[in-house]
DNA sequence: CTGTATCCTCGTTGATACTG
DNA sequence: CAGTATCAACGAGGATACAG
C-alpha cells in the first residue's frame, strides 16, 4: 500500500454517464480498507496519542504494522506527525483536519453496522448452512 | 474472503468504554473493503443486470474474481441472485434492501472523495517529495 | 452465458531481532 | 521509546482452460 498508487486516475468509460462515483467512492475505501487504519483512526480520533499507547489500544498490532499504518495515513495527510527530539524520543500521532473530516463520513459506517449487523450474520448463516 | 469470517467478535477491552464505534466501522469496511465490492454494487444500485453486463461495466475484473466477489456479496445479504434455468442461462443480480440501505451510507463517501481527492494527492506528492 | 478448476504471482501481515 | 531490518506464511487477485 505503501509503494504504488492504486490504479484509480483511470478515464471514465467513454459514453457512460455516472461512474464517477464509482472510481471516488472505491478510492477512500481503498484508503481504509486495510486490517489497521480504521482502528488506528477511531483511537486517534479522541486526541493525541504516542506509538506505544496507539499499540496498546488498538491490541493485536505489531510494531512493524503499526509503523506502516501509520506512514500510510501520514501520506494520505490523514494523520500528523511530531517528534520531539528528546531522549528516549517521543513522537505523537493526531488526526488532520482532513482526517477528522473524514471521519465524520465514516462513522455513520460504523452506525449503520450495529444497526445491521444481525442481518448480516442471519444472511451468513442462511447462506453457509444451504451449502 | 469467503472461508472464514474476520475476527471482528472479540469482546470490547475491559474497562474500556467506547471502542464499539471502532469494531463496527471496521467490521464494515472489511465487508467492502477489498478491491472490486464497491464498484460492482455502484453497477448494481443502478438496477439488475446479468454477470457479463457487471462485468463489461466494472472492467478489468476476471470471471473467477467477479464470481466471487458476487457470492461474497450474497453471502453478506447485500445482494440477491436470481437463476433463470434457460440455455444458456441467466442469472440475473440485485441490490437487496440492506444493500440498498448500505449505500445510502456509503455513497457519501465518494462525495467526500470528490472534495478532497485533490488534498490527499497533494499531501502524497508533498510527502513522496520530502525523501 | 455463467460459472469451476488450476496454477501462479505478488503484496500484506506477522514474528523476531536489532538500533539510535 | 520508536522505530528498522529480515524472513516466513498466507491469501487475494489474475490468467487460462474447461464444463453444464
């Protein structure tokens, strides 16, 4: 994720109308869809935070994912980044206004999936158990 | 995709109060998250259509991908599958109401997209541009 | 037309050890 | 504390051929 862009610049089909949001839509969720950013980004989205509390509270993460994470979110200009040159070092993680605008978009996502969640997990079983 | 279900159950952090939020979000972007889910249910919230129309419309997507992202997607309760038992066949695919009802949410997305994609490319160049 | 069945490649993730 | 450097494992995705 962190290397090469995503095909996603590519020309609308010639003579078709809406695929607009198609290609935008496809391009955040792209941004987010990886195991991580999403539950880095509710973490940071209640104030700043260090490496190592981000490590704590999202659980599960290793050191070198997380850092991934977080390089990602910095270059999508989601996240800041600010390293006090001290000793031991210190460096502290906390939304963007991009990021927090973006936030606001994607928490009716979670929202809406603990209104749904059951619907999903009935159609998963529905499904699983007709095989 | 298909096999096992994500990790998403596991139980909130003892002691800690407002993690719902994250584990939902997630749960949700992990549903659409992968690479062609939300451009196929673009095709399909504009009505039904057979599995070569989504595919000429999506572009780029081989059958086998196609298929299963299709049947992850019934799976989830997102869309439904009609087999008309003809020859040839015809299997014709839709939006259910939950996914009709996803899109409602996820459609803003691509409207926050369209405003910001220019602030997230020139964050990348700024960043690619520093090393 | 609508899929299955294989095979293969690549990127992401994870575990571990080491550094400033 | 906050990373970087390796290495191994896995799964998503793509190409191709075949089937009902």
């Amino acid at each position: 994720m962190n290397s090469k862009d995503p095909p996603f610049g590519h020309s609308p089909l010639p003579g078709s109308a809406s695929p607009e949001i198609c290609t935008k839509s496809a391009f955040v969720l792209s941004l987010l869809g990886d195991k991580w950013s999403v539950r880095v980004i509710v973490r940071l989205s209640a104030g700043t935070l260090r490496f190592n509390e981000i490590k704590r509270l999202v659980g599960g993460i290793s050191q070198r994912v997380l850092t991934s994470t977080l390089r990602n979110l910095e270059r999508e200009g989601l996240v800041h980044r600010t390293v006090h040159p001290t000793v031991p070092p210190r460096v502290e993680y906390q939304l963007s206004d991009l990021g927090r605008s973006l936030w606001t978009v994607v928490y009716p996502l979670g929202e809406w999936a603990a209104e749904h969640m059951n619907e999903i997990h009935a159609a998963r079983a529905r499904f699983d158990q007709a095989r």
